[in-house]
C-alpha cells in the first residue's frame, strides 16, 4: 500500500458511524470502546523492556543494581529513565481511577530540558487509539463527548445491562447534546456514534494552550465564549449560539497542553480546577455544565513554579498538580546520544566531524549542570555519573550515591541547555569557510567566546570558562597526543604485548610476595625491584591504588589462558592494562615531532614517514585539514602537558 492509499484508507476508517445500541453493543464485548485518555496513552506507550543493570557493569554503577524499565515509545528520549517512569506512573494511576485522575501532569524543568519534546511526544501517542463522540445528524459533538453522557444519570443500569463501570460514565451531557435531546423527544437513538481518531492538526481532542496578555486574557482561552455572529438567530443563553473553542473544550477525551501555565493569571486557571475534580466546568454563558474528561499536561521553568508555589493563594490549586521534574541529562553517553540525534536529523549528517568533538561537547555541558563537589573533581565527578570507575586514578573520587546525597535533589536544573550546546556545535561545523567540519579545537574557541557573549554572572562564567581552558583542553592535548603517538608509531603490537606478559609475570611474583630469576640474565629480582619494574609501567598512566589493579590485570590474564588453552590475551584485549601500556609507550614525545609537523621535511625518508602519519590519521577519522589544525594545536600545547 503506498502512501496515498494508505491516507485514504487511515480517513475512511476514521469516520466509522454506528448507533448507540449498536455502540452500547460492542461496549458490552471490548472495553477499548469506552476507555479513558490514560488508558489509551497507556496502550500507546506499550509494555516496557525490562533491563537486569546487573549485567551491565557501567549501568550497575548507575541505577545501583536495579532492574529498569525503558519503554520503546520513548527511546529517543536519551537520559530520561526517571523522568519516563513517574510520567507512565502518572497514566498508569490514573487509568486504575487513583487520585491521579484528578490532578494536572506538570513538567518542570529548565529552558531546553525536554518538557516541550516530552509534551509533543505525549500528544503524538494520543493519536494511536481511537475515540468514539455523539452525532445527532450531521454535527458532530462541538466538545467531543462521549456517547456515554446520555446515561449520567442511569449508571446502574448501564452497568447492570452492558457491564460498562460507572466510573466510565461522564459526570453529565453537554448542553449542545442536552438541546439535541429535547429536541428527539428523549429518543435516544436518533443519535449516531462515530469513531474518530485525535488529531493534533484538526484539534480532535487534542488542543493546546498559551498564556496571553495578563490584562485581557480570561477564562474564555479555556472554555470558550458566545459566538456573536450567531446572536441574530439564538438567544445568549443558547447552547447553539456558544462557541466551544476553548483547550478545555477541544481537548476532551483527549490532551490539552498548557505551555507556561504558571505565567498565565490565576483568574484564567480556575476552570481547571473543576475540570480536574468534578469532570466539567461552567462556561462564560449561563448554559448547563460542559463535560470534561481528558488529561491536562502542563509545564514551565523552576522559577514560574516557585513564584506560583510560594503564594499562599494558590493552595488549592497546588494540591491538584503532579510534579515531574524534568532536569538536564547527567550522563555524557546519553548527552553524546541526544547531539548525534540531532545531526543525524539536520544536513550536517555527512559532515566529517573529529573524534572527541561531540565527547568533549558533551562533557562540558554536562559538568556545567553538575553541582561542584568537595574534596573531588567535577571532572571525577561527571565520570562516576557516566557510570565509571575510578577507583585505580582518583582516590578522592566518591561513589556516585555520596555524589547524589551531597548534591540535592535539584541537581540538572541549571546549566548549559541541550539547545545552546547544539547552537555551538552548528557554529563549529561552520566554523571554517573552505570545509563545513567539526573538530575539538574549533570547538573550544567557540565555546570560550559564546560563554563571554552570555553574559554570565562573575561566578559562573568564571566556572565555565575554567572548564574550558583548564580541564577539557587538558584532558584533549592528552587524547589528541596518544591519537598523533599511536598514529606515528608504524608497529608496536609486540612491544605491548612483551610489556603486557613482563608486567603479569612481575606482578604476580610481587602478589606471591617470592622473588623472580630471569630466565635470559639469570638476575634475581626480589620484592622491592619488582615493586620499582612495576611502577615504571603504572606511573605514566597515574594509578592510584596499585595493589587492587596488579590483582585485577593478574587474574584476567590467568582466567583468560585457563579458559583458551594456555593461550595469552592480547595486550590490548583488556582495557585497563592497555591503557598503562599505551602511556608507557608514549612517554617521549620529542623523536615524533619533526615527523608530525607539517613542516618542510629534509630528506625523503621523513617525508615517507609523515605521509603514512597523515594516512594513519585519515583512518582514524580525521580530514587531511583537520590533521594540520589539530597536529599544529598539539605542537603549540605539548610544553604544558609535561
């Protein structure tokens, strides 16, 4: 079925007509036909895959052991798992007729976080599920209400005759179905029943409303006015002469959004607060009640909400709100996902674009958010939210609970925005005139000058600007020198590999507490000496806590030939050992230079030497520009990294 079809066919079965008995029928035999907004969302959103952290060393650290649930319908919600479980939790509750049912769901979160994606998402999953409204000849409920509204007075009996619970049942009839009765002399089956699907684009039970002027903004944005055009014909009083445009009344059975809900005034929010306990609201005319039954999402940033919280006047109101904050991603992996989301969907998508610049990116939004720990890193600090572990370079570093605890609940609610940090990676990738390209040095001059161009308080620019200058270009003239090393070095496989098996047999002698002959010299090494041979290899690579990691890399090198048949790991088939070994190889920077430089060389067999540099490089992923501007950076550097 192609596209076209596939439209004309997803309309026709939209507009299915039926009468009531007929819906009061198939009501009887499947519950779908008369289910809440939470229970469609809910089925929209689907079962969720449960996750064993346990299996997963780095997720272990993160959720401490837990079993998690991550929903599908949100998977491109990167970061989010906390945040997703109380909003499923919200749907979940209230679909099971719990307190929930009556309260607003409310995002609160900083500027870019996520509430508006969270609210489109949410508003696209209520599309999935049909819903089924009252038809009295060719007009359609203007409010969408429910067949169900006729019966608000009879659920005993319809519970009793069609198993339908009375909780399913609206509180009443709208006025415009109240006049359409009248007017059938009470015959109930001259109304028709038509399934139709929520649509964001025509306002099907899905509507959204903004905060407007605080002077001439009422309650009409929610439940409509009279349409004056229709005065001529109806009396004020009239429920045909009414105009049902307002969010409440679009939006029943269905969503209504309320961005910045708290910036409206306060005489506008009032009608929420029947709609959420009784299930209807008063319109601005002297007509009956107006049915009410869907869900009202709201959001806005921590300052609206605080404002709002802390007038003693809005009591009420604050009794009737879910809150689910909605903080910034802590995680640098998860950070790395949402920037690569975002290329993918834009044209840069085949723009070449330089290991560790999205990393580094990354990084320092997420330590922008983080609360400054004491007597610890930011940077240990990001890491063991990432899920690391730190135990063998940082001693001071805590665990990620200690981290939490000293941190508050608040974390995430402040810092760089996801939105402001792929405004700089646009910038980087434009950067140069001649190739649209991205690479860590571009990225830490643009982000240096767009911090001063904030206009931040003293404090935090002075934060930022630290983690620019201090800790990413530090730790990036350490990646980018073992790239340009290991890219120089033709062939060093066997040179760790010899290391790797001289520092087993070394630490295992030393863990043994015995003395070791070399079999070629014949020199007996005791424990003192081996303790010496061993700290040459970990000392470049700065572990801290020697004792654990010489246990640790021995007995995955004697598990690892116990199970392969005596056979040895490669030195590089465990990441800890290979990251000691690769500091130990790369200690001495200065033999390279001359090769790297782009300078002109002075005889051929350096020159051969650079050109299989620059391939070496260009498989690693880096365009033949990218090298000078990042082999010219690290030549400028390398004096401050000794």
């Amino acid at each position: 079925m192609n596209i076209l079809e596939k439209i004309k066919t997803n309309y026709s079965a939209s507009m299915n007509e039926m009468t009531v008995a007929a819906y009061l029928e198939e009501c009887k035999k499947d519950s779908k036909m008369y289910a809440k907004p939470a229970e469609r969302i809910l089925d929209a959103i689907g079962e969720p895959e449960i996750l064993d952290t346990r299996q997963d060393p780095m997720l272990s650290r993160i959720f401490s052991n837990k079993k998690i649930k991550i929903y599908p319908a949100f998977k491109d919600f990167y970061g989010m798992e906390s945040t997703i479980e109380q909003i499923v939790s919200y749907f979940r509750h209230s679909a099971q007729g719990l307190e929930e049912k009556k309260q607003i769901l409310y995002l609160m979160g900083p500027v870019g976080g996520g509430k508006s994606s969270l609210a489109e998402k949410l508003k696209h999953l209520m599309q999935q599920h049909p819903i089924y409204v009252l038809k009295a000849g060719d007009e359609v409920s203007p409010v969408f209400e429910s067949p169900l509204g006729l019966f608000a007075d009879y659920t005993d009996e319809l519970e009793e005759e069609y198993n339908i619970p009375a909780r399913y049942v609206p509180s009443c009839m709208s006025p415009w179905a109240s006049k359409r009765l009248r007017e059938f002399d009470g015959d109930i089956n001259r109304f028709k029943v038509i399934r139709l699907f929520p649509s964001i684009q025509e306002q099907i039970a899905i509507s959204k409303t903004e905060p407007g002027d605080e002077n001439n903004q009422d309650i009409s944005t929610l439940v409509g006015k009279v349409d004056i055009r229709k005065l001529a014909e109806y009396q004020q009083s009239d429920p045909d002469a009414y105009s049902y445009t307002g969010g409440l009344c679009l939006a029943n059975q269905g969503l209504l959004e309320f961005v910045e809900m708290f910036k409206a005034p306060i005489k506008v929010l009032n009608p929420l607060l029947t709609a959420t306990q009784e299930k209807n609201y008063k319109g601005t005319e002297p007509i009956g009640a107006i049915p009410f039954d869907g869900i009202i999402l709201a959001h806005s940033n921590e300052s609206e909400w605080a404002k709002f919280l802390n007038d003693k006047k809005n009591e009420a109101f604050l009794d009737r709100i879910y809150k689910v904050q909605v903080p910034y991603c802590l995680r640098v992996s998860e950070e790395i996902k949402i920037y690569e989301k975002l290329i993918r969907e834009s044209s840069l998508r085949e723009a070449p674009c330089a290991p560790k610049t999205i990393e580094l990116l990354a990084e320092f939004s997420v330590m922008s958010r983080l609360k400054e720990p004491e007597n610890s890193s930011i940077y240990s600090k990001m890491r063991v939210y990432n899920g690391e572990t730190l135990r063998e370079t940082d001693p001071n570093a805590k665990s990620i609970q200690e981290y939490r605890d000293d941190a508050g609940i608040n974390e995430g609610m402040q810092g760089i925005s996801t939105r402001f940090a792929f405004k700089i990676l646009s910038k980087v990738f434009n950067f140069d005139s001649e190739e649209i390209a991205a690479n860590p040095v571009h990225l830490l001059y643009v982000l240096e000058q767009e911090v001063i161009k904030m206009m931040l308080p003293p404090e935090a620019e002075t934060k930022y600007l630290h983690l620019i200058k201090s800790v990413l270009a530090s730790k990036y003239a350490e990646f980018i020198s073992d790239e340009i090393q290991k890219a120089y070095i033709e062939s060093y496989s066997s040179y760790g590999q010899n290391i790797f098996e001289k520092y087993v047999i070394f630490a295992d002698h030393w863990i043994q507490n015995n003395d070791y002959r070399d079999p070629d010299s014949g020199e007996i090494f005791d424990r003192s000496i081996l303790n010496e041979e061993l700290e040459k290899i970990e000392k470049p690579a700065g572990i801290a806590n020697p004792k654990d990691f010489r246990s640790e890399v021995t007995n995955f090198f004697l598990r690892f030939k116990a199970n392969h048949g005596g056979k040895s790991p490669r030195w590089d088939s465990y990441e800890k050992i290979k990251n000691v070994i690769e500091k130990k190889i790369f200690t001495n920077t200065e033999d390279l230079l001359p090769v790297v430089s782009f300078t002109v060389k002075t005889n051929e067999e350096d020159e051969k030497k650079h050109r299989d540099f620059t391939r070496r490089m260009r498989d690693r992923g880096y365009t033949d520009k990218q090298i000078r501007i990042l082999v010219d950076w690290f030549m400028r550097v390398r004096k401050t990294m000794a």
